[in-house]
C-alpha cells in the first residue's frame, strides 16, 4: 500500500475511535433522551466509518456490507427512537393539562 494512503488511514481509524469515545461519553452523561438517541446515532455512523476504512486498509469488501447493514439498522433505531421520545412528550402534555 502506498505510503501516503496508509498514513490517511492511520489518522482516519483514529479520528473515528475519538469521534467514538466521544459520543460514548454523551450517551452517558445525556443529559436528556433526545442527547442520547443523537450519541447513538453518531455513533452507528462513525463505525460504519470505521467499516469503511477497513474494507480500503485491508481490501475486503466484506466490511461494506456490514457497514450496509448497519447503517441500515441505525436508520431503524434512530426512527423507532425518536418516534418513542415524541409518544413521551405527547403524554407529558397530556398529563400536565389534565392537572
């Protein structure tokens, strides 16, 4: 592999470990639902990143199925997250009338 494109690599995979860690620590911390599904959003694209770095460092393109794979199943969850976080908000307001 060509010196300069192994270089990038290298950064690349760090960046998205950071990137990573990173969001972890907001998943942690939140402080509200919506941080949260955010976090785990970003984070489901930055290992598809990772997938993707993969498949060009080791030439398999077996890693760009699985990023498909879960880039497709982050969509679903980030979805089926945010539409549990709008029911909340909507009993949330219902409650707060009735009282």
């Amino acid at each position: 592999m060509d010196g300069f494109l192994e270089i990038s690599l290298e950064i690349g995979f760090m960046c998205v470990v950071i990137s990573v860690v990173l969001a972890f620590v907001r998943l942690i911390k939140g402080p509200s639902l919506q941080d949260r599904v955010v976090a785990l959003d970003f984070m489901t694209v930055a290992i598809v990143a990772f997938c993707g770095l993969a498949a060009i460092r080791y030439g398999t393109p077996a890693f760009l199925d699985v990023a498909l794979v879960l880039a497709l199943v982050g969509f679903l969850a980030t979805v089926a997250l945010a539409r549990f976080a709008e029911r909340n908000t909507e009993r949330s307001r219902e409650r707060s009338r009735h009282d």
